[in-house]
C-alpha cells in the first residue's frame, strides 16, 4: 500500500481486516463456514438454462447500457405494479454494487455527508469516501431498530443522502412499516435523498418488506439477483427513482460499467418467473434454528430478514471472540468490519443445517469456556 503511484484516496479505507479472518480461515481443513455472504442454493435450473441458451444463440454483445428491454421491461412493470409511482424508472446494473457505485457518485457532491446507519453493509463507508464525502454514522444498538430522533439529530445542511437497507446484512434487521415510514417523510421533509438497498427483499420471514418507496415516491431503489437467486457471480442488479435522476446514473454507467452482462440479463429475466418460497422458508427455519441456539447462551436479536444474524460476543472484544472462534474452526467475522463498534459478530446461515448445528455448539461452547 506504499508504493508512489498509489492515489492518496486509496488510502481512505482499508480491507485487512476481513482479510485477516479469510487468511486465518484458509490454514483450516474442514471449517464450519458461516461466514458467506450468498445463499446455499444454487441458481434455480431454469435460469441456468436460460442463460446457457442465450449464449448459445449469440446473444453475447454488449447489452444496451440501461438493460435489455427483456430484463428493464419485467421490472419495471414489476416496479409500476407495486408502487404505481407515474416518476418511477428502472435500469439494468453491474450488480447491486454496481448500482450503489452509480448512486453514490451521482449524487454525492465532495464534502456532502451521507447517513449510514450501524452496524452497515461493508462497502457503504468506503463508497463514501472514494466520491470525497464524509460518512455521518447513526447508532442503531442494542436492537438495531431506527430512531427517528436519532436520525433527526444526526442531519445536517451537508446532508445529501441516507443510506437505508433493509433486511439488513449484517444485523438481519428488518425495518417496521413505522421505521420505514418516518425515514422516507423525514428524507421527504428535508430533501435529502433517500436510496433504499433492498438487495434481501425476498428473504422478510415475519412481515412483507416496507419499502420507503410507498412514502416516498423520490426514494432511489437498488436491488439485485445475487441474493434472491442466488446470482452473486452473474453481476445482475437493478435500480429504480426519478427518471432524471436514473437517466444520470446510467450516463455514468455508460463510462464506467457499460452494461451488465448479456447471457445474465437474459437469465435475470427467466429468475421473475420462478418461485422462491421455499427458499424462503428454508431460511427462516434456519432463522429459528440459529436463533433458539444461541439466545441461551448469547445477546442476539431475532432477525426479521437476509440470512444474518449478528449477536454480542459473550466476552472481550468482538475481534478476540472471533479469532478464538476461527481458531477452533468456526467462520464467522467480527462486526468491527460492518461498524464502529468491535462488540458483535455476524453469522451466516446460508449453510445447510448440519453446519449450522456444529457452528451453534462451538460457539456455546466457546462462550460457556470465557476468556
Ligand atoms: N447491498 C448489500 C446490503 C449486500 O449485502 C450486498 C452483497 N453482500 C450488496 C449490496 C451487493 O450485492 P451485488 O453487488 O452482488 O448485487
């Protein structure tokens, strides 16, 4: 990270420490992985095969920038038929990553401040910073819910944009109807703009996911296939808003991304067609699983949504907890990484159920052993 020509904006974040856990987790032999960020299933047969086809019927160029019309034009009827917003437009991204990058730079002049609540997915801060704006955290322990007073006194002129994800990784947190709601009319108020990664929609075990959407028609969606359909490596994703600004983003995607691949957006249209209930409920009954584990023995909160689940580490700090863990086999990352707090670790349960039942009994193990 010395050497000369290294950009002085690289030098705003940092990847070691989730590093550190993946360098420790690959000198083990048969590790009890629940550290993964993507489902457990594969990518359903039909979408496979719907992919397969469209390479073989060349359909291997370059994609339109703004997403094939047999992609952006399911969606959008999808995005019409739940919000019904006359303003609301879709396009295609390079994942949902792809469509946070296009956000954040379109919108986030340098200096603005941007609202993240934490804990936080891990590439909100530094995406932050790489367009010159300055991250502005809202605490959200010990029950990772919103607090509007919270969010209301954390605002500022500088205020651009807040960042809100729900289900959220890596908590699994899932906002109320009420929570949601103020957030948007808040955003509304102030005209700050509000962008909503709903990347875990499919997974809501107890409740139907509130999108801020439904409050606030400026309100920009990203949202992808990586997660629902288990496509992380396809780089599918999508957003939708204000047509001025969606035709911003995608003047950026032009010069950056380009497009996101061909064969995958013929795939991603095959994936609205098929069910993922039983994935779902797969989920939550790991969900329940997990959690009946480890609330004996640890402070966890029962998660809403995603396949997280992000308890308190049961002695010292979250870093030394998870380094013992890793030790004794068990993968799982030390919230440091998603917050400013190093008190928690996150669990995925995207793992088959065996795993899942080894993992809890290490870990009640190791917190029943004390530091
Ligand atoms: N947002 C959240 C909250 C995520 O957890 C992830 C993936 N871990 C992404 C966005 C990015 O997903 P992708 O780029 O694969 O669509």
């Amino acid at each position: 990270m010395s050497h000369p020509w290294i950009a002085d904006r690289m030098r705003l974040f940092d990847s070691s420490g989730i590093r550190k856990v993946f360098d420790l987790a690959a000198q083990l032999k048969d590790p009890i992985n629940l550290s993964i960020g993507q489902p457990d299933f594969d990518v359903p047969a039909s979408v496979q095969q719907a992919a397969v086809d469209a390479i073989h019927s060349r359909k291997n160029g370059y994609a339109l920038t703004q997403g094939m019309p047999v992609l952006r034009e399911k969606l959008q009827a999808l995005v019409d038929a739940e919000h019904g917003h006359a303003d609301r437009k879709v396009a295609v991204t390079s994942g949902t990553s792809g469509a946070l990058v296009l956000a954040l730079w379109s919108l986030v002049n340098p200096g603005d401040e941007v609202i993240v609540f934490d804990p936080y997915f891990v590439m909100y801060p530094p995406l932050v910073s790489m367009v010159g704006g300055a991250t502005v955290l809202v605490d959200t322990y010990p029950d990772f819910r919103i607090d509007i007073d919270r969010l209301r006194a954390a605002l500022s002129p500088r205020t651009k944009v807040i960042l809100f994800n729900s289900p959220a990784n890596p908590t699994g947190a899932m906002a109320s109807a009420a929570e949601a709601r103020a957030v948007a009319e808040l955003a509304a108020e102030r005209g700050i703009a509000l962008v909503s990664d709903e990347i875990y929609r499919t997974f809501a075990y107890d409740e139907p996911l509130a999108s801020p959407a439904k409050w606030n028609p400026d309100t920009i969606v990203v949202d992808g296939f990586s997660k629902s359909h288990a496509m992380t490596g396809w780089r599918v994703g999508f957003m939708h808003g204000p047509a001025t600004v969606i035709d911003e983003m995608v003047k950026l995607q032009q010069y950056t991304f380009v497009c996101a691949p061909q064969p995958a957006q013929w795939a991603a249209a095959a994936a609205l067609d098929v069910p993922m209930d039983e994935h779902r409920d797969a989920f939550r009954r790991k969900r329940d699983l997990i959690y009946e584990g480890l609330r004996g023995m640890f402070e966890v909160v029962k998660p809403g949504g995603a396949f997280y689940v992000f308890p308190k580490a049961p002695w010292g700090t979250a870093t030394a907890f998870v380094e013992r863990a890793v030790r004794d086999g068990v993968l799982v990352i030390p919230g440091g990484i998603f917050s400013a707090r190093d008190t928690h670790f996150r669990i995925s349960y995207a793992a088959d159920e065996r795993t899942l039942e080894r993992g809890i009994e290490a870990l009640c193990r190791l917190a029943r052993a004390g530091a």
